[in-house]
C-alpha cells in the first residue's frame, strides 16, 4: 500500500481467471456494513447499511 499526500492510497490485486469469450467473470469485491443510530427531538431511529462493490471483466476476441 502507498500512502501519498492527501491520504489517498492504492492497492494492487494479481489474479487468473479462466472462462468462455464474451463471459462476464467476477473478479471479486468488498463489501461494507455500517451499524447507525440517529435521534432527534421527535423520534429516534437505528439499523444498518450495507455497500457491495464488485468488480467484472468481459474478454471480448479483437476482429
């Protein structure tokens, strides 16, 4: 991981997949899930969020 100014950073992924031409292959993802409670002067609320984030790949033959 690489931290730069600004605090971004960067991750590097190495994989092989195998599949058929013009098959979408999922490559993997991340998912997130938060717990939140918010209150307010008429009512009160609580539960959780969920993000998925995936990332796919199409191998297309070139003409």
């Amino acid at each position: 991981m690489q931290r730069g100014y600004g605090g971004s950073h960067s991750q590097r992924l190495s994989t092989t997949v195998s599949g058929r031409l013009g098959e979408w292959i999922e490559l993997g993802g991340s998912s997130q899930q938060d717990d939140f409670e918010r209150s307010g002067s008429l009512h009160g609320a609580g539960g959780q969020t969920s993000e998925r984030r995936s990332i796919w790949l199409q191998v297309e033959e070139l003409p």
